[in-house]
C-alpha cells in the first residue's frame, strides 16, 4: 500500500485513500455506499490475494451494482492468464501485474491518472 501512495503522490493524484484490510471490509464498504447512496470512489485497486474474501469474490460482488462509476484496477502478483482473463470478465477496468523493479512500480501512478482522466 505504501507503494501505491508514493506512485499515486509522485503523478499527483490527490485525494483521499481508503485501505481495506481484506475482502469481506471491501464488500461491506461496497455494501454501505449502495444502500446509503454513498459517493463512489473514482478509483478502485483490488489485490487478488485478500483474506477472508479473495480480490475475484469482492469483484464479483460489487461490479454489478452501482460501481460502474468507479475504475476497477486489479493489482496482484499473478500473472497468469486465468487470474488476468477472471478479473477483467468480472468487470475489472485493468489488470496490472506488480513489477519487481521499483521504477516500473512507481510508474504505476501514471497508468491509474490517465484511467481516471478517461472516466471523467
């Protein structure tokens, strides 16, 4: 997480971070906004590794409804097609595979400005 900051701070994305700390806090977060009429995040990062729920089972939950107006980023270690295929047929805007190489992690930010830039 804190490297998804610094690449988020380093391309001036600004606004507020919200960290979730496993899968079934994603849902319940999801959850809250559909029934309360809650304002959607702009973006939103999903690791296919969570606890409880894994990243599929929160996509799977919360595209369908309301989400639309939020881009959908998965950000995992895997890199295999299945996982990569799975994400992007339950509504995942983009899928990103997390370099091993600082420099192409921080470059990250820049990807996640410009799919922002381009849902608004």
């Amino acid at each position: 997480m804190l490297l998804i900051r610094e690449a988020l701070d380093l391309h001036q994305v600004s606004g507020e971070v919200v960290v979730l700390s496993d899968g079934e806090k994603a849902i319940a977060f999801f959850d809250d906004l559909n029934q309360q009429g809650g304002e959607y995040p702009d973006l939103v990062i999903v690791d296919l590794s969570l606890p409880k729920r894994s990243g599929l089972e929160v996509l799977q939950h919360i595209r369908p409804g309301s989400v639309r107006k939020s881009a959908i980023v998965v950000l995992s270690s895997s890199g295999t097609p299945r996982d990569k295929f799975e994400s992007e047929r339950l509504g995942a805007d983009m899928y990103i595979q997390k370099p091993s190489r600082l420099d192409e992690f921080l470059d990250i930010g820049a990807v996640l400005k410009a799919l922002i830039g381009r849902r608004k």
